[in-house]
C-alpha cells in the first residue's frame, strides 16, 4: 500500500467511500463521501480524531470518528509526493 502526502487541493471536489464505527448503528458502515471546502479531519476537545466530510447519499455533512478505512480515486495528473 502506498502512504501519499496529499493536500486539500488535492483533494477538493473528489468522491471517496469511508468506513467507520457509528455509535448511531452501533456498527461499521460504509458512506460516500465528497471533499469541499468545509470538509476538515480535526482533533476534538477529548482527543479524538474526526473526519467532517460531505456525505452525497444525504446530500448533508457527517462526522465521523473511529474512521477504519478510507478510499478514493487519486487522477495520475494530481500531484502527489511521496513520504
């Protein structure tokens, strides 16, 4: 697997599906995801780390916590620098 040194620039406007626990569902689920200019992945008052993305399916923004896993499509033109 391959670590990438990405940036918001890289990232804005593309689709990606994440997975995380849902204390709601008390479960995994998976939600596909946008990244604009209001997604951020930050650290919360108890030392969380969160993802704030653009969910497409509820056409709304979610936050999650316990992310398990994260994929996307990176275009070959984007640049991307290695670690």
């Amino acid at each position: 697997m391959k670590k990438l040194n990405l940036t918001e620039d890289d990232l804005k406007d593309k689709t990606f599906k994440v997975k995380y626990f849902a204390k709601k569902h008390d479960k995994i689920i998976s939600r596909i995801g946008k990244w604009t200019d209001d997604c951020k992945v930050w650290t919360s008052s108890k030392g969380d780390v969160l993802l704030t993305y653009f969910d497409t399916e509820k056409n709304n923004f979610r936050t999650a916590k316990d992310v398990v896993e994260i994929l996307g499509y990176i275009p070959d033109e984007a640049n991307v620098r290695k670690w």
